[in-house]
C-alpha cells in the first residue's frame, strides 16, 4: 500500500502536524522521513503525528520517528503521537517507544 501525508504547520500552536496514511514500512519510509526531516529543517518546532490514519508501521518507520526525534531534541523540541490505531499503539508498548515519545488519545 502506498503512503500519503499530509503536513500543515498551525500557526496558533506553533506546532507542525503531520497525518500519514496508509504505511510506513521499508518502501515507504525513505519518503517519511524526507517529509519529516523537511518540516523539521523549516521550521524549529514541536512535531505532531496524528496516527489516526496510519493503518502500519515496522521497525524502519519507527526508526525514521527515533532519528527525528533526536533531531528535534537538540533544541528542546518533541514529536507527540495521537489517535494510534490498537495494533500500532502495541507496538509503541512492546518496543517502549511509549515511554520516548509522547503518546496521547486524543
């Protein structure tokens, strides 16, 4: 399955928001992480992943989110991950990624 995201950056919030759809996977993650470290670059500021849409992710995608996560954390800023479907919101728990990022239910 392809991948498509959605980005916009909420000038109120100061914050960007990033909606993938479709998975990310080892195919599809060279294209997510040029999206990700794209925002990143433009703008220093918080990272928000709405998941809702996200249908998979495996261990290449969650190593594209750690490597911005790093990124961003150079200057004090974070990635918060929303809306995660139960199979992937177990793969944050299994893995602790829940406890490196912020994981919300939104």
């Amino acid at each position: 399955m392809a991948l498509k995201i959605n980005k916009l950056f909420d000038e109120e919030k100061k914050v960007w928001i990033l909606k993938p759809y479709g998975e990310i996977d080892i195919y599809t993650a060279p294209k997510f992480k040029e999206i990700l470290l794209n925002v990143i670059e433009t703008r220093d500021s918080n990272i928000i992943i709405d998941g809702k849409d996200l249908e998979y992710i495996d261990s290449t995608g969650l190593g594209v989110l750690i490597s911005g996560l790093k990124r961003l954390k150079e200057t004090d800023k974070n990635i918060t991950i929303i809306n995660l479907r139960p199979n992937i919101s177990k793969l944050f728990e299994i893995t602790g990624l829940n406890k490196v990022f912020i994981v919300k239910e939104v």
